[in-house]
C-alpha cells in the first residue's frame, strides 16, 4: 500500500482564495513532473528541484492549462509522512480544485482514503497513534482549551508518559520470564517485593491518567446542555445571549420554537452545545407535538439543564413538574425578566445554582457562564492536566491494562506459577502499547483514520 502514490484535496470543498492539492509516496515528483510546467527561464521541473522549495508553473491536462500554480517540493525523510511530499496550490474553488486533482490523478497518483496521509505517517514512524489521534482533535477542536490540549498530545506529552509506563511493565515481564527460564533460581523476596512496589505504581499511574477520561470527552465533543421551561420564559433569548449572535427566532407569541435548535458555544473555554427546546407544554397541533417530542429527546441526551424560569410570573405546578422529572440531571436554574417587577418565589430545597439575567440587557450573563463551567469542570484547568487527556480508546486499552496488571500482583502475592503471571503481565503490557501503536491490528487503524478527513 506505501509503494503508491496518493492524492487529494488538503483544504476545504468551496470558494476560496486558494486550494491545496497534496501528493506523497514514491511516484509524487514523477506525477507532478507530468502535471506541472514550470516558468521562466531556467526553470526545473520538480523532480530536479531541491527539497523543500516553492515553483510558479501551470497545471496542464491534454494540452490545456488548467490553472496558475505554486507548487512546492517536498523530499523525504523531511515531510508529514516520511515520503516525498507535493503540495499544489491553485485558485480556490470547486472547479480549479478539482480540474488540478483530476489532472495528478490521470497521471498516476490514486484518490486518498480518508485520514491515509496522517496512516502514512504513523506507518512510517513519523508519528505514533496517539499523536496521529491528536491530529484529528486539532482539526475538529472549538475552544482554546481543546486546541491546547491537542497541542500537548501531538507533542507527543501523552505517548511519553505512556511509553515510560510500557517500559518499566516491560522490564518486569523480562524478569519474571528470565525466572521461567531458570525455574532453579526462586525470586529474592526482596526483588519480589520491588517487582510488587513496580506494579503497584503502574497501577496507581494508570488511575491517574483514567480519571482524566471525562475531562477529554468534555474538550473533545463538549458537553450538551438543554435549554428547557415554559413557553415564552425567555429561552431562546437565553440561548442567543449565549451565542453572542441571533440564531434562534424570538418572539412574545408562545410556542415560537417548534423545533430543537444546537449550536455550540465557548463557555470558559470549554466546547458547550447548546439546545434550545420548544416550551414544554400541551400541545396545539400536530407541528408543536412533534417540536415537543423532539425536545424530550434533547433532554435525554443532554447532560446539563438549564431550567429557565420567568421571574415576572409565579411558580406554578408545572414548574414544579418538570423541576421533579429531570432532577438526575446536572441543572442551574436560570430565572429570567429580573428587570421587570419580580413575582416568582421559588421553593425551598431546590438543590442547584439559581442565577438572576436579563436576556434583554445581558445582565447576569457572566454569572451563568461561571456556573456552568463550575458544573462541569470543577477547579482550574492547568497545563500539567492538558497534557494527558485521554480519549475514548485510550480509556478502553488502560481499563484492560489496570485488570491485567492487577491480576499480576495477585498472582505473584498468591505464589502461582510464573508462567500465570507472565501471560497476564503481557495482557497489560499489549494493553497499553495499544495507545502508542506499538500493539495494533490493521481494523484498528482503519476504524482512527476513517474518521479524518480526505486530505489529511
């Protein structure tokens, strides 16, 4: 698969400026040589050129130029993905984009599959899988925060203090199998209790890095808070305060929201999506039944609530309703129209934040972003914890691991045989270098990098 050439689109479909058409593999400076003529005199054609420079041509197919081009030359090892790499930059635009692909393609490069470039660089050492997973995460992150965290693991700050970990998991399993090979020479009780000292701080250091676990699904999708209460409580003006920008529709008419409305939202750096709900209440017709259905489904999903209340009216029993129907959930109670003669007089023992806005002036505003990020990420948030979030599939291979490894230091206490404790010290140590890549399977790989986009 690495003796190919591969080829895509590296920038967004559309109208633009520019576009990047990129090439890697072994065959990129022979296909660019039959796609790009250079200008002016004295010019090379880019398999003669020096590595890492940047020509002026036209891109031409059957004779016919296609498009004006910067083309830059990229020789291994010094690329993305350890090959020779060509990057095309013409005007943006579907049909210039896709003329200059159409052209390297006719002239031997094929179509990349989603993600093959960052597989190519993991592949080739340039990466490990946890970086190439970073990659991914800086291309999709929403907040400063979860930009910052992806820097930090495409760094390689996670997969050091992982490899540390594989390392001293290693260095036991080749001293208990060097007792499997010497069945004559007992283990000193002393090293037996330094291997028990070793194991036990892996297992303390992979709790460590699983209670990060939340927190990276929080930087990595967000968190979704619905938006719920009366009709005309003000939530749709919440939800747009929120935004800094008009998205949803609001008017004095109740029942104006008759669909479910997301968008995400930067609150304290933290990824929040937003879902404005239609007003919980009987429906009218048909259309507002099924906005309430809808937003019954919101509800399920979200893991936040933001239970809006207007405090110009009285709390009523539908109020009280709601309020016992989603009490498992994460809430602030958000009361609303603080600027108008204030009616409402909520009940004692209502265990969650309640914080006074103005949706009109945008009073209070600051106060709710404060509560929210309290509610879902408690304390500050620092560069040392930044470095080791760990996503979903990292949770998956060290929950394995820590069983594993657990099962090795109830072995070895147990006095079983060496050989038990050797298969489940392997386990755990195939367990954790699943996150590096250094154990994998090809449907792995192919599951992470489906998810990228072409190009990347």
């Amino acid at each position: 698969m690495l003796s190919d050439t591969i080829a895509a689109i590296a920038t967004p479909l559309g109208q633009g400026g520019l576009a990047v058409i990129r090439l890697s593999g072994p065959g990129a400076l022979a296909v660019a040589d039959r796609s790009f003529r250079p200008a002016g005199k004295g010019s090379t054609p880019p398999s003669r050129a020096t590595t890492h420079t940047l020509h002026f041509g036209h891109i031409h197919q059957g004779g016919q130029v296609v498009d004006q081009v910067l083309l830059a030359v990229m020789r291994a090892p010094r690329t993305y993905t350890r090959e020779d790499v060509v990057e095309i930059t013409c005007h943006g635009g579907v049909l210039a984009a896709k003329l200059v692909l159409d052209t390297v393609l006719e002239n031997g490069a094929r179509l990349a599959e989603p993600g093959e470039f960052t597989k190519r660089a993991f592949l080739n050492g340039r990466l490990d899988l946890a970086q190439a997973e970073a990659v991914a995460d800086l291309i999709h992150a929403q907040t400063e925060l979860s930009l910052a965290a992806a820097n930090e693991q495409l760094a390689g700050k996670l997969s050091q203090r992982i490899n540390r970990l594989r390392d001293e998991m290693v260095k036991t399993l080749a001293h208990v199998e060097a007792h499997i090979d010497f069945p004559e020479e007992d283990i000193a009780p002393d090293t037996k209790e330094q291997l028990l000292q070793r194991l036990e701080h892996g297992v303390h250091f992979m709790d460590e890095l699983l209670r990060t676990a939340p927190e990276g699904q929080i930087l990595r999708r967000g968190i979704r808070a619905a938006i719920i209460g009366r009709p005309n409580a003000g939530k749709s003006s919440l939800l747009n305060q929120l935004l800094g920008h008009d998205r949803a529709i609001v008017s004095p008419i109740p029942g104006t929201t008759r669909d479910t409305i997301a968008e995400t939202a930067n609150i304290r750096g933290l990824p929040i999506v937003f879902v404005d709900t239609a007003g919980l209440r009987e429906a009218g017709d048909e259309l507002e039944l099924e906005g309430i259905r809808r937003s019954r489904q919101a509800l399920a999903a979200a893991e936040l609530i933001l239970h809006v209340l207007d405090a110009a009216e009285p709390w009523t029993t539908t109020d009280a309703r709601y309020w016992a129907e989603f009490a498992a959930k994460k809430r602030v109670v958000v009361r609303n129209k603080v600027d108008l003669p204030v009616r409402l007089a909520l009940p004692r023992g209502l265990e969650a934040p309640v914080i006074d806005v103005c949706c009109l002036t945008g009073q209070g505003l600051e106060a709710l972003k404060d509560a929210i990020k309290e509610l879902v990420w408690a304390g500050a948030i620092g560069t040392e914890m930044l470095q080791v979030m760990i996503n979903s599939r990292h949770q998956d291979a060290l929950r394995r691991a820590r069983e594993a490894t657990v099962n090795t230091l109830d072995a070895l206490r147990g006095d079983r045989t060496l050989e038990v404790v050797a298969m489940e010290l392997r386990i755990a140590v195939n367990a954790v270098g699943e996150i590096v890549g250094q154990t994998t399977t090809e449907d792995l790989l192919d599951s992470i990098f489906s998810q990228f986009c072409l190009g990347k």
